[in-house]
C-alpha cells in the first residue's frame, strides 16, 4: 500500500491560489510495499522524489530534500519496507523494492497529474537505495529523467544503462586516488550510463543529510554569482536584478537547456516585475511570425495545445514555459523576437542581396537590413568557427545570417521601448548573443544610443571575463563524453 501525504506549499510568484492539503492511499500490487510523503509545489517544472535509506527517518529526508530544492520544484520520499518474512536475501530485497518503488513512482506521478512534456522526474537515491533508484531508472516503463546517486555502494553497482538518461553521482572519498578508483569503477559499471554520467568528488566528507542534498541541489541546478571578493555573501539573481533596477533592458545570456541559467532568468523575471514600471519580456526562442500566437495564448485566446502548434517553441519549451506561464499570470506582454529561421537560412544560403525578393509580410518579421560589420564580434564568430574568416564565401553568409539575428532580435526590443517610453524590457537568448555587450546590445545601442543596458552572462567557463556592467553567473557545466575503449574492462 502506497500512503500519500501533500502539504500546502506556495509555489512560482504570481500564480493564484494554494495547493491544498491530501491525505490519499493508493494501493501498489507488488510484496515490497512502500509509503510515500511529498510536498507540491504549485508549478512543478522538475520533481525530485529520494528513495529513503536505512538509518534515515523518512520526514527528515523530506524536510532535507525540500530545503534543498527551487520552489519549482515537488518532492516526494519513498521508504520501501520489504517484510523480513518473504526473504533476507540481499538481493531478493532490492529487487522485491524496486517493484514497489517502481508502482510508487508511477502513482505519485499520476496523482500530481505531471506533464512529461513539462516536467522533468529526477530519483535520487543514498547509500543503498542507490540501487534501487538505478533499477527503477533502468526501466522504460517508469517515468524517470534522471538519476542522482549519493554515496553509493560502487562495487554491487551492476546496470546496463541503455535508457537515455542523465545519471549524477557525488562521492566522498578520503583521497583523490580513492575517487580516481571508484570514478573508473563506475564508468565501466554504469554502462552506456557511464559515458557522459557527471561523477563527482565532494569536498566536505563529513557533511550531513541537509549538506549532500544541497550539494547535491546546487551542482545540478543551482548558480553561483562572481564577484570581486570571493569572501562576499552569495549574490542572488535577485539581487543582480536590483543592481539592474535602473537600466532599461536587462540582458540574460543563457546555455541553452541549463538548469541553472533558467533559474536565474525565472528569478530575475520575477524582481523585475516588482519594480514598479511596465516589463516585458523579450525571447530569442520565438520568432516575430509567431507574434498574434503569443499574444493569443497570454490573452487565454487559445488553448495551450493550439500555442504549441502554431508558435513553434523550440523542443526544450518545457525550460522556458515557467516564464511563459509567468507572464501569463501577471499580464507581462512577451515579444517574439527573433527572425524566422527560414529567413535567416535564405541569407545564409543566397546572401544579404536576397533581402529584395523577400515579400511585404516576410520584411515585417526581420530588421530593415543586415549589419555584419567588421570588429570584436565579427573576430569572436570566426574564432567559434574555428578560425576560418576570409576562408569562403560560405562563411561569410553564416556571419550575416547570425547578425541578421541579431539586428532583428535588437529591433523589436527598440520597436516595443519606442511605444512604451517609461517602459523595461527583459531579454533572454543564448549567451554568444549578448555576452561582453556584443551581438544584440551592440546593435540595439547602435538604434538607441542612449538606453542603459544591464548585462547578464551564464557560463560554464571559468575563463568568462567581464565587460564593463555586466555580471557573470557560473552555471552547471555539461556533461562528460567519455569514450568507451578508454575505459578498463569488466568489473
């Protein structure tokens, strides 16, 4: 039998209403029997559920998982309690656990009534129930993203890893060449799993429930602000935001699908709005064609199925829908900003002439002209692409169809301030447009030479440096791409 126990939680700003209190049961067909307790938050773009240890109370390790976690974020606590009686073997134990973990699982994920489509199922295991989380996460049945593994026992780690999944293990070993042993162990014992798993060694050997969990939390999804002094009180995205207070058009430069970096685009939306002049958001992820349909669906015009078809978010929408819904709730305009990508592939292809053969609609949607001027942009694009400026025509035309992008997005944001003079604008696009002041700052200066522009720059690079007003946010690095005949063989 599976118990359910919800708790109110406010959750994303701005969203009316509070979730209430459940007390339900549920029944799990399978010998392990499990308890569950979870707490939803009212908008839920991820859902963290721990698999209980033993030595650990099940309401602690919950408190400790929702202390640790964004308000965007539900959580739940499974304890699987097989009765001694069917077996004390080992692994007839953790087998009879996964069944039960597996059906909890499941009807926590229906009683939440998740959307897969918008949120992300992470299983986090401890000690033993580690392997429990990667037998569940092995399954394709069960609605599983990712697995974040915390101490686990490595050498009874033994799983296939084929499912695509996104697998984290934090250790904490006495020494470098401890984690360099069960760092290797796990490559080969993960499987496919081990290819790109993020396996990392933790500073702090003695720390507590509360401490792993935010390690944990923190590493994965969190963000840490740079600033002069390294002994100063961490900076929030929010209080960036309050630092920006006076600059029209805040920029947030992003790593596409982040976690971090979308968490500090969701915190600053949020300040901004409470800023007291009219905002609106501005995204590279929509484009100006899809205008009406954004309008539409912030009006409640149209549903959110008809939205989807016909703005063509791009496939990770999921990252940016908790600002879409923001808005919505608090009647924030969104600009669809971006040139349609057929446009910018026809210059790509043809070259800027083709702009005269574009049709009355089509010139609506992009900026009146391409401005692929010569300068530090221009040399940090042909250094991306590896240092082939003046090697093709080629080139050349994928250098103007990237300012293209860059002139639209920069032309709507001066469009919207000119019809809303005391209004802000919020701009979020992929940091290779923005960062150091260069891509769409640069040009929009260039319409508004006046406009104070704030600057925020997500990365994973240590070696970012800072422009004049701009702030530098260190996000989650990506995942490891091992190659397998590296890796020593059998277990």
């Amino acid at each position: 039998m599976v118990r359910l126990f919800c708790w109110a939680l406010i959750g994303l700003v701005g969203l009316s209403g509070v979730v209430l209190a459940e007390d339900g049961k549920l029944e799990v067909p399978a010998a392990g029997g499990a308890e569950v307790h979870f707490q939803s938050a009212e908008y839920t773009r991820e859902l963290w559920i721990g698999l209980c240890p033993d030595g650990i109370e099940q309401g602690d390790f919950l408190a400790a998982l929702r202390e640790a976690c964004s308000d965007t974020t539900s959580v739940g606590v499974i304890r699987c309690d097989v009765d001694p009686e069917l077996t004390n073997d080992p692994l007839e134990r953790e087998v009879l656990a996964s069944v039960s973990t597996k059906t909890a699982v499941r009807r926590l994920a229906e009683r939440l009534k998740i959307d897969r489509r918008n949120t992300r199922i992470v299983l986090v295991g401890m000690f033993e129930s580690s392997l429990v989380a990667l037998r569940a996460g092995a399954d394709e049945t069960v609605p599983v993203d990712g697995v974040v593994l915390i101490d686990p026992p490595v050498g009874d780690i033994e799983v296939e890893g084929k499912r695509p999944i996104g697998v984290d293990v934090f250790l904490h070993p006495r020494s470098q060449g401890e984690f360099e042993r069960e760092e290797n162990e796990l490559v080969d014992r993960l499987g496919g799993w081990g290819m790109n798993a993020r396996i990392i060694r933790s500073p702090d050997r003695l720390s507590d429930l509360h401490g792993r969990l935010h390690e944990a939390w923190d590493t994965l999804r969190g963000y840490h602000t740079r600033q002069d002094d390294p002994t100063a009180k961490p900076l929030t995205a929010t209080a960036i935001a309050g630092k920006l207070k006076n600059n029209r058009v805040v920029f947030v430069g992003e790593l596409h699908g982040n976690p971090g970096a979308h968490q500090v685009e969701l915190e600053v939306l949020r300040a901004m709005s409470k800023q007291g002049t009219p905002l609106a958001l501005a995204t590279e992820q929509f484009e100006r064609d899809t205008q009406m349909y954004v309008d539409d669906y912030l009006a409640d015009l149209i549903s959110e199925k008809e939205f989807r078809e016909r703005a063509r978010p791009w496939p990770n929408y999921a990252d940016y829908r908790p600002l879409i819904e923001f808005c919505k709730a608090n009647k924030i305009p969104v600009i669809a900003g971006n040139i349609p990508r057929p446009l910018a592939n026809r210059v790509y292809k043809e070259g800027v002439e083709v702009l005269e053969k574009f049709s009355d609609d089509e010139k609506s949607w992009c900026a009146p002209e391409v401005k692929a001027l010569p300068g530090a942009y221009r040399k940090k694009f042909f250094e991306a692409m590896g240092g082939m400026e003046g090697h093709s025509d080629a080139m050349e035309r994928m250098y103007a169809s990237q300012c293209f992008k860059d002139d639209t997005m920069a032309d709507s944001v001066a469009k919207w301030l000119k019809d809303y003079p005391k209004g802000r604008v919020l701009h979020i696009n992929g940091n290779f447009h923005s960062m150091n002041g260069l891509g769409v700052p640069e040009k929009l200066e260039a319409l508004m030479p006046d406009l104070d522009i704030g600057l925020i720059t997500c990365t994973s690079d240590p070696e970012t440096e800072a422009a004049p007003n701009e702030w530098i946010v260190d996000v989650p690095a990506p995942r490891p791409m091992r190659r397998r005949d590296a890796q020593p063989e059998g277990h």
